[in-house]
C-alpha cells in the first residue's frame, strides 16, 4: 500500500525551509492560517521534540467547493506541510491530496485535487538546490 505522507528532503537548513515555503504560501496567492511551532509547544509542556513545524495554509477558492460538496472534506482541508529536522536532515512532509480526499467521499478526478497536488509539488520543488 502506497503512503498517504510524501515527503521531500530541503536543500536548505530549518528556519530557512519554513521561511522559504511560507514566502512561496503566500507568493501563490494562498492564505496562511497557522504555523505551529510543535517543538516550541512540547517544551512549554516540559518535554522535548526536534525542531517541527506544522504550516496550515490554503485558498479558500479551490478548498471551499470541495468542503461544500463534501463537506467530511473539511477534515484535511486546508492544506498541510510538516517540517522538521533530525540529524542535520530538513524534510518536508505533505499528505497527498487526491488519495486522502477520495477516501472521504470526493472523486478522484475532481480537478480541485490535481490542483492542490500539484501546488504541494511546485511548493516542495522550490526547496531542491
């Protein structure tokens, strides 16, 4: 079976990884609604987790048919990527979109989905030296 979670290692360090994707979120015309610092959350509660953020982002234009017409669709939407490190390694994660949403009711040839697969790949792509 062929994972849900793609994930692209980043020719740049952590900081500059997330710097660049958020720059390239919002250069494409998406809106970022949160970026959680999980390893900055997991010391606040006293324990300790390698450098991980969590970046939620999307446009609404291209998820909002999607979650109206299925509205279980909402439960991915908006669009994720996960960044951290781990030995000096920056990877980026992100589910891929068409097999997740089909599995919640939405066609697999919705073209909503072919789109966001393909911005997550553009986004991920930009990270390659």
């Amino acid at each position: 079976m062929e994972s849900l979670a793609k994930v692209t290692r980043s020719g740049y360090g952590f900081a500059e990884t997330v710097d660049r994707l958020r720059a390239a979120i919002e250069g494409a015309g998406n809106t970022i609604f949160a970026t959680i610092d999980q390893a900055e959350a997991a010391a606040r509660a006293g324990t300790t987790l390698r450098p991980t953020v969590l970046i939620i982002f999307g446009n609404p234009k291209g998820g909002t048919p999607l979650m109206d017409a299925w509205p279980a669709s909402g439960l991915e939407l908006p669009l994720k990527l996960l960044v951290w490190e781990e030995a000096g390694v920056v990877s980026v994660a992100r589910l891929g979109v068409t097999q997740v949403l089909a599995s919640l009711g939405v066609p697999a040839g919705d073209p909503h989905l072919a789109a966001m697969d393909t911005a997550l790949e553009k986004l991920v792509g930009l990270l390659q030296r």
